[in-house]
C-alpha cells in the first residue's frame, strides 16, 4: 500500500510540475503520502470544475488556529495562507492511471 500512494502522489506530481499556479509539497523518501494534495490561488473554481466533470475532491483541513481550543493562537498567516488554498485530489489506491491522468489533463486545461 505504502508503494502505490508513493507511485499515486508522483504520478500527480509529475502531471502537474509544469503547471506554475500548482504548488507541490515534497515528501521525503521514508515517508509515505497519506493524501494528494495541491495548493493554488483560485481553489474554489477548481473544485468546481472536477465536480462538473465527477471528480469529487476535498479541501483540506483548516488551519489548526481556527479550532476553538486553539484560538489562543493568533497571526499565523503561513497556515491561514495555505490552509485557503489546498485541495486533496482523489487518492484512493484502486485509482487507475488513467484516471490519474484525465484529472491531471484537466486541471492543466483550466488552471494554467
């Protein structure tokens, strides 16, 4: 399982790198992605867009700040950055190739 989420991630990764308004996080080698997740300006749009085409996709978590116990916590604006602009990509492991592809294809097509 450990290897097809390797392969899932960079198989996005490699679709997506020449898309300048995608950004990426790397993994390391000895870790293991649990979800596919990207980050760009327009995320909403995005999500629609995958939606109107069956691709169903999630935003990621919000930033820990936002959670009550956590409210104490003010300003933090690389969280709050990123946290509005994530989207978790299907990742499930009997994702095909394919599928991996058709995604890839049109994100490239409407976010470049």
């Amino acid at each position: 399982r450990t290897y097809i989420k390797k392969q899932i991630f960079e198989r996005y990764k490699d679709n997506l790198k020449k898309n300048s308004k995608i950004k990426f996080f790397d993994i390391k080698k000895n870790e293991t992605p649990w979800s596919v997740d990207i980050y760009l300006k327009d995320v909403k749009k995005l999500k629609k867009i995958l939606k109107k085409n069956k691709i169903f996709t999630r935003y990621v978590y919000p930033p820990l700040n936002s959670q009550k116990i956590y409210r104490h916590f003010k300003n933090l604006p690389v969280s709050n950055f990123y946290c509005k602009r994530g989207l978790w990509l299907p990742s499930s492991l009997d994702l095909k190739n394919k599928e991996i592809d058709k995604i890839c294809k049109l994100i490239n097509k409407h976010i470049n």
